[in-house]
C-alpha cells in the first residue's frame, strides 16, 4: 500500500495542530508523501479559511518541513481552492506545487453572501429554502455547475470531495442518487473531469468526522470513474494528525474491488501512477 494524502488542514486554516504534526504522524504511519493543503483565502473571510496574512507564513513553514525531513518523507505545499466569481488563481502563487479545487459554497448574487453546500443542515437548509425555493434539482444543478465551470477555469490538479452536496442527505433525505436528473448532473460533471485530466479524490475525511458512512464520492461515481479511465487519488482530508490515513485500508480494498489497480500521486516531484 502506498501511503499519503495530499488533502489536510491544520492550525492555519479550520484543523487542529501544528504542521510538524502531521509529519510526525506521517512518519509513525509509514507515509511516502505528505501535502498540506490549507483552505485557500477568499475575499470574505470566514471562519474556516486560511487568512490572507497567514499564507506566507504558511508557505515559508511548509519549506522549513521539507528542509528538516527531507530524507525521510516527500513533503509538498498546495492548497484547496474554493471557486466563485472573483476567485484568485492559487495555481500561480509562488510556492503552491499542487491545487485540490472545490466548491463549499455558492454565492448569492444579490448580497454576495456564501451560501454553504456542505455545512450544517441547518445552514444547508436555509440554502436550500432562501436562495433555492426548496427546489433541491435547482441547488444540485448549480453545484455540479459551478464544479464544471471550476474545472474548466481553474484546471485544478485534484477535485475535491466530489459529492459532498450529500453530507446533509442522510436517509434521502433531499434526493435519491439514482434521480435521472442527479445522475445527469454528475456524468455531465465526469466528462468535464476526464477532458481536463483531472484526479477525482476519494476522501475519508466525511467518514472520520462522522457526517457520512462512505468516501466521497459514492462507489456508483467511482465504478463510472474506471470505466471513463479518470484516475483516482486517496485523501483524509485529516483536520487532526490522527486521521491522517482514517479508514484507507476499507478504501484500497473497495477500489481494488471496483477494478482499480493504481492511484495517482505527486512523488518525486511529478504526477504518476503508484500500485493500490
């Protein structure tokens, strides 16, 4: 098993610790490569966002790490991105090796105000009934939209969580994954992915935070993944050293038992295809 995740949060940005502890963590779990990944600035802060007079300091700590163990672990800086009108390109910010894109949240044309996909039910609610008429096909519609649209902008070298719009979907609750209109939603998603050579993530990070029983994306997204030959990559999406490799074994086995041989990685400095 190759082990890594190049999706993680720490004390910079909504995750718990110092960086040099997930190191430590990485080293006591046998990983081969480690990213950090902090959520990227936006234009209006929030409380889960890296901070812009932080991403210095995030940067020039990162390249400290790298120095201190660089016989002992593949250390790499990126960051998650979020995508909205207005957003910087993170790709070009010197010292950025790596993006995870991804949509947490829409934005209100009127009031410019986020409008959260995967937070609380409640704030999922609201979204839904305030800006969405409780149209649920409208909301699912914008999100895969705005992850389209994403990919096709930003070109991202991950996609994050896929579809974690299902996060607050316990028991079906808004929708059934095998809608038409979902599945459409999500295929038309796929074919955007495979022409832009992105890697759909599989992360556990739902999983060990207790919002969802399975990776995201569902194993019917993954099985639509091999078939379309869109390469795969395992992440944690760890906000504590702990989680760093939470539930990957149950992971590699269900994507072994899909069909999948490999995932892609950043290792020795270049994407490539390492054995599940």
């Amino acid at each position: 098993m190759f082990k890594s995740t190049f999706h993680s949060h720490s004390r910079f940005d909504d995750g718990k610790e110092e960086l040099e502890a997930y190191i430590k963590s990485a080293l006591e779990k046998g990983f081969k490569a480690f990213g950090f990944s902090a959520h990227a600035p936006v234009l209006n802060e929030t409380g889960w966002n890296m901070k812009m007079k932080d991403f210095e300091e995030y940067v020039n700590t990162t390249k400290i790490l790298k120095n201190k163990y660089k016989d002992k672990l593949e250390i790499y800086t990126g960051l998650e991105t979020d995508f909205y009108e207005g957003s910087i390109d993170w790709r070009k910010k010197e010292g950025i090796e790596y993006t995870i894109g991804a949509v947490h949240f829409l934005v209100d044309k009127k009031t410019n105000e986020y409008l959260p996909v995967d937070g609380t039910p409640e704030e999922f609610e609201e979204t839904l009934n305030n800006s969405f008429g409780g149209d649920i096909k409208a909301l699912v519609s914008a999100y895969y939209g705005k992850i389209r649209e994403m990919l096709l902008l930003m070109k991202p070298d991950i996609v994050a969580h896929l579809d974690v719009i299902r996060k607050n979907n316990k028991n079906c609750k808004y929708f059934k994954e095998d809608d038409d209109y979902y599945m459409n939603e999500v295929y038309e998603t796929l074919k955007v992915i495979s022409s832009s050579n992105a890697i759909v993530e599989v992360n556990t990070g739902g999983i060990s935070r207790g919002y969802v029983e399975s990776p995201y994306p569902s194993r019917w997204i993954l099985e639509a993944c091999l078939d379309m030959n869109i390469p795969v990559i395992v992440n944690s999406d760890c906000h504590h050293p702990e989680h760093i490799d939470f539930y990957y074994e149950e992971t590699y086995d269900m994507l072994k038992d899909i069909g999948f041989k490999y995932q892609r990685v950043l290792y020795r400095n270049e994407w490539r295809d390492v054995s599940l």
